[in-house]
C-alpha cells in the first residue's frame, strides 16, 4: 500500500471546510507541553523518538487514519496541532527547559 506523503499545511487546507469552530485562544497546560518533549514515542517506526520530533507526514497520517486512544493520542493530536499552527519554537523552547531539569 503506497500513500501519498502531505504536509501540514496541505492538510490544514482540507479540514477548514470539515473542522468544527474551536476557541480562539485556548490556554495550553504547561504539564501536557512538557509531556510532549520528554515522552518518546512506544512504538512503530519511530519508537524511542521524542513526540515532539515526529516528522510531519507521520502526524498527518495519523490525523487522517485517527490517532491512538488514550493519554498518547491526545498528546500526538496535541503536537499536530501545534505544528499545524506553526508554533514548533514553543515546543523547541521547552526542549531547552526539559534538557536543563
């Protein structure tokens, strides 16, 4: 099975006319964000790999197959998201914080 590798922002163009509103300004929590860059991924292809450096086809493939269920879905679904917006220099900000813990 061949499937056709998007970006992000392909994808974003296709789920605007699909995608339910959402909050213009969510508050994130500071706890999920630092989850995000110090949780490695438990399995597939990039299994070790922080959820924070997944490569984009990777979330997007998921975002079309459906992410895991559970506490690591929501966080993979959180890193879409964030890379969907292009707001990677948060994640990358608190890479440097978790590297100094």
């Amino acid at each position: 099975m061949k499937w056709k590798s998007r970006s992000i922002r392909e994808n974003k163009v296709d789920n605007k006319q699909t995608s339910n509103p959402t909050p213009q300004n969510p508050v994130p929590d500071p706890r999920v964000l630092m989850e995000i860059v110090e949780m490695r991924m438990p399995f597939g292809r990039y299994k070790g790999q922080r959820l924070s450096d997944l490569p984009e086809p990777y979330l997007v493939w998921f975002s079309q197959q459906g992410f895991p269920k559970g506490k690591l879905g929501q966080l993979m679904e959180t890193v879409y998201v964030i890379k969907l917006n292009g707001l990677n220099h948060i994640l990358a900000e608190l890479k440097c914080i978790a590297q100094d813990r």
